[in-house]
C-alpha cells in the first residue's frame, strides 16, 4: 500500500507544455465534498472535512512542522486539531527564509518521511513508467488526493502520441485558492510532486496549473520540463489575494532562486 500512503501527497500547477486534453471518464468520490460549487476567484470554496480528510491535514502538517519557521501566532494543536487553513500555515512557515531550492527539498524529506523504508524502489517494481501504471495511478489521485487538491476527474491526454487515461484535472485546487500564494503552489506541490514521481518513482509526472482560474492538469506518464522552460517560472504574484505578494516584480518572488 506505498501508493496510497503517499499518493495523499500532492500539489498543484500551470501550463508547463501544452498536452492534448479531451476530458471524458469521471471517479467521483463521496469524502470532502465541497457545501457548493466551487468559489469565484478570490474567494474560499466551503468543504465538509470529515474524520478522513482531518487525519491527513493532521499528519502531514506534523510532518513538515519539524521544518516550519516559529510563530508567535501558531498555536501548537493536538493530532486532532489540524484543519485546513493550519496545514497551509504550516507550508507558509517552511516557505520563511528558504530559497525556492531548499523549500522543495524540505518537501522531498517530508514525502520520504512518509514511506516506509524501500518504497521507491518497490514502487518502481510494481508500477514501471508503462501505460497502464500511468492510468492506474490517475485513477488512484481521484478519491486519495481528494483532500488536498478539491474535486477532480481522470481525462484523457495525449503522450507521446498516444492516448490514455493517465490525466487527471482538478477542478478548483484547494491549495492554491486557500494559500493564494503561486510560490507556494510551484515550490511546495508542482515541483517537488513532479519530481519525486518522476526521479524517486520512476513515473513521470508533469503538472500544469491554470493560475487564471486555479484549476491543474496532472499528466502521469509525461516527463516535466526543465524549470527554466516550464511557464510557472514566470508567473507573477496573485497581488491582490496573496499575504506574501510584491506588485511591482513581474515574478513572483518566491519563484526566484
């Protein structure tokens, strides 16, 4: 059960190489699901977390804890009392005094932390970078990466030539819309996820944020590409809904090294 354990780890991210999307095959899951439809821009889709949901915002916000920067304003909770807007917190107070380097690195421990000893390697056994383990794990990221990312569905993408259903497109990413920060959703989720399938797992993985409407594509089975080529290295800040943003750099500055 390594996938599992882990798949419950991943964020979000734009157009880094434009792939060929012809949604079709929808997993619906019954957990979390948003009170409505989700919120415009700027505003916060309402979930209804339950006993699931919790324990994983729980566990992974004592997870990256170990690295978050001190607070006068955090409180220290129980395992019981970690909700949303704490886990990202958390992730805001990694961010402090990292470079975009040193915040992914922190994001590849914290996922290392996760697995049980060998679990790379064994995942690479069961699941070798083919087709069907590309739309295995697709179908996976529906109900077990629910919590993290909102509501999605498996789509049908184009790799290298061939279609399959190895996409996965997130409707409204919950991380991206409740940190409104795009550093965080690049360094903290996109980067780090990408390569620790890709580098770790052996399946790659590229993600593909819409910073226009906070929706994310997932391509397993489609390498990333380079930083300097993918759009998300030039994405400005969200001036107007992020805590940390500065409107005079065309970038977002936590995109910078």
């Amino acid at each position: 059960m390594v996938l599992l354990s882990f798949q419950a780890t991943q964020l979000i991210v734009p157009q880094a190489q434009r792939v060929s999307l012809r949604s079709k095959q929808s997993i619906r899951c019954g957990i979390a699901e948003p009170s409505g439809k989700p919120a415009p821009l700027g505003q916060k889709t309402k979930y209804n977390d339950g006993f699931f949901e919790k324990a994983f915002m729980t566990l992974f916000a004592r997870k990256m804890e170990k690295f978050a920067a001190n607070s006068p304003k955090a409180e220290k909770k129980g395992w019981w009392e970690h909700d949303y807007e704490s886990f990202v917190d958390v992730s805001k107070r990694v961010m402090q005094g990292r470079s975009r380097i040193q915040q992914q690195q922190v994001v590849r421990e914290v996922l290392l932390s996760m697995l049980p000893p060998g679990a790379p390697a064994q995942f690479r056994k069961l699941f070798p970078p083919t087709k069907w383990a590309a739309e295995f794990n697709a179908a996976l990221t529906v109900p077990f990466f629910h919590w993290l990312v909102g509501p999605s569905e498996v789509i049908e993408v184009e790799v290298n030539g061939e279609k399959q259903q190895s996409g996965v497109h997130i409707k409204k990413c919950r991380y991206l819309e409740n940190s409104g920060c795009v550093g965080m959703c690049v360094n903290m989720c996109k980067i780090p996820t990408q390569d620790f399938f890709t580098n770790e797992f052996g399946l790659p993985l590229t993600m593909i944020p819409n910073f226009e409407d906070m929706s994310c594509e997932m391509v397993y089975g489609q390498v990333p590409p380079p930083f300097e080529e993918d759009p998300v290295s030039t994405q400005p800040c969200y001036a107007e809904i992020c805590s940390m943003s500065n409107p005079s750099s065309s970038v977002c500055p936590k995109l910078q090294a």
